[in-house]
C-alpha cells in the first residue's frame, strides 16, 4: 500500500476531531470576514488559542495579556519538541513540522512504529500537513456558513479525541506508570491548581517527578 495513503488513513480520525472543532470555531468568529478566520487558522494555527484570540479581538485585550495567555496555554509544546528532539534534527524541512506540530500530529507520530532514515521527511510533514488541511478547510467551512447552524455540544469531539489518541499511544508504549502518574497528577491538579493555570501546572509538576524520579519510569 502507497505511504502516503497510510498517513492519509492514520490521519482520519484527527480529520474527523478537527473537522467538528474547526467547523465549530468559524461559526464562532463568523462574525469575521471568512479570509481572516482563513488568515488566522494559517498563521495561529493553535485551536484553544485561536477560540480565545477572537474574544481578545473583541474585548480588546493587549498584546502583553494575549501573549501571557497564549504562551501558557502552548506551554505543552515544548515537551512535544524534547519527545521527539531527536528525530527533528534529521529532517530536511524541519522548519515546517516545528510550525504544524499539533497535540494530534504529535500523539499519531509517536504511536508509529515504522519510522525510518528513508521515510521519516514524508511520515512527519506529510501527516502535519494533511491535520493542518483539515483544520484550515473546516474553519472557512464554518465561516463561510455563518450562524445558520447549532453547534452547541460539539467541543466534545476535541475530547473524544484525545481519548483515542492516549489510548493508541499507549498501545505502543505500555508504561502503566507513566499513565498511572498522568491521571493522578491530572486529578489532584483539578484540587491544587487554579483553574487558568491546570494544564501548565499540571505539566510543570509531571516533569519534575519524571526528572526527580527518573529510575522509576
């Protein structure tokens, strides 16, 4: 089977979990002109981010207050960048896979067991771009058909999906501990941590304990 039909396969159910969200965020801007939305799922490309970014238009907030923000809630990709340093350094057009590494992109690279010297280029930026595509083209879609449709319930796809990515990782890497400490840490943060500062807390304390005791993972 062609490689490239194999990354489009693997990609289907991201397609699926963007094609619901990104629809769902052009009707939320779709008071903007849809070339913007376009502009903006392009050069942000970040989904929470770009969800808060219309309201700060909106609101009017400053651009110290937007960066805090959006630098907190991208804060996880700097350890998808240290997962897979190594393997970045070999690619030819890395720029590019650095710009497009999403949560989903990250978890559907690590869940491949196939990766090799003559593929890697191809794996990596082929399966970026098809999630960047989807994403893109479902924000204009959505824009484009305005607030003709309810979209209320559908954020949940997000979720859903990240379940079914976490499940597919760890089907290649079954470190019970290292989910075990996942879903402790992510229910004691909901007591310990603010709301606004969960994901960057909880991620902040997980990485210490992986450091600290390191033997044990």
């Amino acid at each position: 089977m062609n490689l490239k039909f194999k990354i489009f396969q693997s990609t289907i159910a991201v397609m699926m979990g963007y094609a619901s969200l990104g629809f769902a965020f052009g009707l939320y801007g779709a008071s903007m002109p849809s070339w913007i939305m376009g502009i903006t799922s392009v050069m942000v490309y970040a989904g929470s981010v770009e969800f808060l970014l219309v309201a700060f238009i909106v609101s009017g907030a400053n651009l110290w207050g937007i960066f805090f923000i959006s630098f907190l809630l991208n804060f996880r990709h700097f350890f998808y960048t240290l997962g897979l340093l190594e393997e970045i350094k070999k690619l030819k057009f890395r720029y590019y896979f650095i710009y497009a590494l999403s949560d989903e992109t990250y978890a559907l690279i690590k869940s491949r067991n196939d990766i090799d010297d003559t593929n890697r280029d191809l794996i990596f930026n082929f399966t970026a771009f098809l999630n960047q595509i989807y994403w893109v083209f479902s924000v204009i879609l959505g824009s484009i058909l305005g607030s003709n449709l309810n979209y209320k319930g559908i954020e949940f796809s997000l979720a859903a999906l990240f379940g079914v990515l976490s499940y597919e990782v760890f089907k290649r890497d079954k470190n019970n501990r290292v989910a075990m400490l996942g879903f402790g840490v992510g229910i004691l943060g909901l007591f310990l941590f603010p709301l606004h500062y969960y994901l960057f807390c909880s991620l902040i304390l997980v990485m210490l304990i992986l450091i600290i005791f390191k033997r044990l993972f």
